[in-house]
C-alpha cells in the first residue's frame, strides 16, 4: 500500500514538473492584502512589484510587467482568461499578510492551458528579511518552469524594514494614475535618508526628478542634474542594477544629448534584465533619436509583449515616428478594442489621421479623447472653434491656451513648437525649437523623428539645431 502511494505520488510529480516545463511565460497576479488594513496595499504592491523584478532578470522566461498586471487586483475572473489576454503560459498568484514584524506570503503556480496547480509553498519570514524571502521565492519558481538564471546579480544587501517601507511608498505614488512625482520622491529621499546604500530608492529619486522634467512640470536645468546625481550614486554603489542604468540612459538621452552613452547605457540595462519593459520603450527612444526606426520599432513592439496594457499608445507612436501612419492606424485600432476608454489610444489615431490628410476623422478623434479624458470644457471650446474655421481654428485655439497657461506657469518651449508647426508657421516653430536647444528641452531629442516638423527640413536654421545637438541628420 505504502509503495503504492509513493508511486502515484511519483506520477503526480512527474506531471507537475511536465506542466511546468510548459511555462515560458509568466504573470505574477497582484498579491492579495491579508492583513486586515486597507492602509497596506502599499505593501502587498510593492511586494508583487519587486518579485516581479527579480522574476525577469531570467532570460528565458518571459515576465508581463507590474503596470499590466495590476489592471487584475481585486477581478476575480478564470485565470485561464487573464492568461489569454496576457499572452501568457503560466499564472502566479497568491497573497501577503503583515502583523507586527512579520510577513507571510503564500505562492501557487498555475499553467494556464490545463487550469492546474502545479506548485504552491508559504513563507514566513520577519520583516527585516523581506528581501530574502522574495529572492527565495523568485529562484524557487525559476527553478519549477526551469528558466535559466540570469548572469552575476547583484550581492544580497540587508535593507532596514523602514527604509524599505518608505521605498513601496515611493514605488506606490510612482505608479499613481496622476504620477505623483513630487510624494514619490520625497518617499525615496525618505528611504535614502534612513538608508544611504539604498541603490532602488537612488534610482527612484533620480526617475522622479527626470519624469518631472519630461511632463514639463519644471525647466530641465531646475531637476535634471539633481536626476543625474541620483543616477550616478545608484551605479557607483550597484553596477548591476538593471534600474540604474536605465535611469542613467534616460539622462543621457534627454539631458546630456550624449547618443552613445544613452545606447551603450539602455543595452546594459536590458542585458542585466532581458524582461525590463520600461527598458526596451527607452531603448526605443535612444534608437529612434539615431534615426534606426526599423530598430525603435521593433523594441516597442518587445514593449508591448512585456506591457501591452500600460503604454498601449507606445507602439503606434513609434510607427508614427517612422511616417508608417497606416500601420499606426491599424496599431491604434487594435489596441483601442481592448481598450476602448483609453483617451491616449485616440490621441494617437487624431494624429495619425492629421498626417494622412484626414481632417474630418483627425477631429473626431481628437473630441473623444477630451471626452474620454473628462475635459468638457475643452471639449465644448474645440466643437465650437471646428464648427467656425476647420482644424486650422481647433490648432489656433491650442496656441492661445498655452499663451494663457504660460502666463501663470512654467511651459515648455517645445509644446509652443509642436503647435506652431501644427499650424504650419515656420518662423515661430523655428524660433521656439531655438529656444528648445537653449533650454535642453528633453523632448527635442524627437526633432527629426516627428513627421509634424518635416516641413522644416530644408531650413539651414533647422539643420544648424540638429548640427549643434550632435545628432545623424535624417535628410
């Protein structure tokens, strides 16, 4: 009798280890809050968001990003489903309870095709051990799909539970639907202040304060070199960090205009974390800005594999930059039926259209974007200003809202430029892009890329800015 068991329980390991063999793809489902505190959703996110991390450092798995999964906390639906909207083979789901100063996680691991277990494990540890617990957890599930382990990591480093407490709030406002940068970053600074050694939260800050800078929250030369300092301190304490180096690529892109220090920096990033889909849409950037479109293409695309529900804009984006517009159509379409509330999708598809030639269609679009963004205001203003005088009225308008914006905060000249050539003047865009280069405005880096500015490729005033940013001229 005794041997029998042993038999069947023999036979049932076997067929685990076979249904596991069949995962090469993987979404780690948000972990469930056991505490009995609302209050500690923080936590339980952070934690999915770092076992994540450390899940996609293995070559040979591919792992869906943090932002795409989170889209299933609290929807209790067939993980078969999740599975297939993902594009994935195997599920990780489980839940997290915090009480005093321990943690208990419990894990399962479900292939998808079949809706079976094939392993489920808890973990009690106290909370100044968190760090190994998730890195114990991440190699445990490694080794039931039998991905490969990635190259030399970085050394185990003890983090304090209080500065890594302040670390998932900074990753929690981080990803906040407004993007909270300024309560991220003071997060960040927290973690660091009571932690010097804290590499993540040096790479937080420095995100924080280069993000603020793209959303043109504040003039590049207020944040930038304080993003840099943060970026360079994470890669002196850790030149294995995945995040590090990309925070340093951004910086070099946006800020120094370096083109080879930004390449050489976002495919380090991507070495040490193959599945780092914030580091392929980056990569894209870099490449786009050297003018390899068929290459930033194809890194949006690896973007929207590990990501497809976050920046569902970023692909049709790309294929705009690379005058593909009937291709970011179809992109923008397809994308728009999963997401059919998503006001970027039909941003994208008013500007594919305004590059077609298709004013009617541009327009329309561009009106269910404020309605799906909540703007009425603006809504009612554009309807009224197409109904007197077309798009060349509706563009006219943007350039008057910014004049007044502009009056009372900082704007950017580069918005001022993008309008401006909406409308086809080529003086003001010439003279905004100018006050663009002086000011290292992040979004510059996109100048020839940017069909809306093609009209000005024959200006020498246009060739001497591309001349003096050191970037391959496209013409």
């Amino acid at each position: 009798m005794l041997a029998a068991t042993m038999i069947a329980q023999r036979i049932q390991q076997a067929r685990s280890s076979k249904r596991a063999r069949l995962i090469r793809s993987l979404a780690v489902l948000p972990l469930e809050n056991m505490s009995g505190d609302p209050a500690q959703e923080y936590f339980a996110d952070g934690m999915t968001d770092e076992v994540i991390t450390m899940l996609a450092k293995n070559p040979t798995l591919r792992v869906i990003s943090r932002t795409s999964v989170m889209q299933y906390k609290k929807v209790h639906r067939p993980l078969r489903e999740i599975a297939q909207e993902l594009g994935v083979d195997g599920i990780l789901e489980g839940s997290v309870g915090r009480t005093g100063n321990r943690v208990h996680v419990t894990a399962q691991l479900i292939q998808a095709a079949s809706d079976t277990h094939v392993w489920a494990e808890s973990f009690d540890r106290d909370l100044s051990d968190v760090g190994s617990l998730q890195n114990e957890l991440a190699q445990t599930i490694a080794k039931q799909v039998g991905a490969t382990t990635s190259g030399p990591g970085s050394p185990a480093r003890h983090i304090s539970p209080e500065a890594h407490d302040a670390y998932l709030l900074g990753r929690y406002y981080w990803f906040a639907d407004a993007g909270e940068y300024e309560k991220s970053r003071g997060y960040f600074q927290k973690a660091i202040d009571l932690q010097a050694e804290y590499v993540a939260a040096w790479s937080g800050l420095a995100d924080s304060y280069a993000a603020s800078a793209m959303d043109g929250q504040f003039r590049p030369e207020a944040v930038m070199p304080k993003a840099e300092a943060a970026a360079k301190m994470a890669l002196e304490m850790d030149d294995l960090n995945a995040e590090a180096h990309k925070s340093m690529a951004f910086i070099q892109l946006f800020y120094r205009w370096d083109w080879k220090a930004a390449e050489r920096e976002s495919a380090r990033a991507l070495e040490l974390n193959p599945n780092f889909a914030d580091g392929h849409h980056l990569r894209s950037y870099v490449l786009c800005s050297l003018n390899r479109m068929d290459e930033a293409v194809q890194e949006e695309k690896k973007t929207m594999e590990l990501d497809p529900f976050a920046k569902p804009w970023v692909l049709s984006f790309a294929l705009i930059r690379a005058r593909q517009f009937d291709a970011a159509l179809n992109e923008a379409r397809l994308r728009s039926v999963a997401q059919p509330n998503n006001a970027s999708l039909h941003h994208l598809l008013s500007y594919a259209y305004f590059f077609k030639g298709m004013e009617k269609e541009s327009e329309e679009e561009s009106e269910r974007e404020l309605q799906l963004a909540g703007e009425k205001d603006q809504l009612a203003e554009q309807v009224q200003a197409y109904r007197r005088g077309g798009l060349p009225a509706v563009q006219a308008r943007k350039v008057d809202r910014l004049r007044r914006t502009a009056a009372k905060q900082y704007v950017s000249p580069s918005d001022f430029a993008d309008a401006y050539a909406e409308l086809g003047r080529k003086e003001e865009t010439i003279r905004y892009l100018e006050e663009s280069y002086r000011e290292r405005s992040p979004h510059l880096v996109f100048l020839q890329s940017d069909p809306n500015f093609d009209f000005l490729h024959s200006d020498p005033r246009y060739r001497a800015i591309v001349k003096k940013m050191g970037l391959p001229p496209a013409y």
